[in-house]
C-alpha cells in the first residue's frame, strides 16, 4: 500500500486520520493537506460549521399513511425522513 501523510493546518478547527477522514473540533476554516509517498501534494479548504443549538419543524403535524414515508423540512437546513409503520 502507497503512503501518505495527511495534515490538518488548524487541528484546533478539524483533525485528519492517516486514512483522510476529518473531524470537525469547532467552527472555523482550516487547510488539509496530503502529502503523497513521492512528495506530491494535495491540499482542501474545509469549513466547520457550529452544529445547530435547536432544530424545529416547518409545520405542527403530518398526516402518513401505514407504510408511506413523508419528508419532513426542517428549519436551518436539516432534513427528516418520518415513516408510518402498522401496529
């Protein structure tokens, strides 16, 4: 398997794993870079975000039927997915 070196600029804002998943700490803007076995090199702007304080939904009630599924909008840009199952 080829190496790489994957580095975070800001690991206070995001974390990087030797496998290049990153894991957002606190909000703010960070620059990945990976650095392959040969010296090539890579680099990403990430963003993270504040996760949200409150979630609530765009409407008081739905009806779904058994077996029906319904989305849901939900303020601040999250999304539900609610699905009716029979007793």
């Amino acid at each position: 398997m080829q190496q790489r070196a994957n580095k975070s600029a800001a690991e206070a804002i995001a974390k990087v794993d030797g496998s290049g998943n990153v894991q957002g700490v606190k909000a703010g803007g960070t620059k990945i870079t990976v650095t392959t076995y040969n010296g090539k090199t890579a680099a990403l702007s990430v963003t993270v975000v504040a996760a949200p304080t409150k979630v609530a939904f765009n409407a008081s009630g739905y009806t779904v039927y058994n077996g029906k599924t319904v989305n849901t909008a939900v303020k601040r840009g999250w999304m539900t997915q609610a699905t009716a199952m029979p007793k």
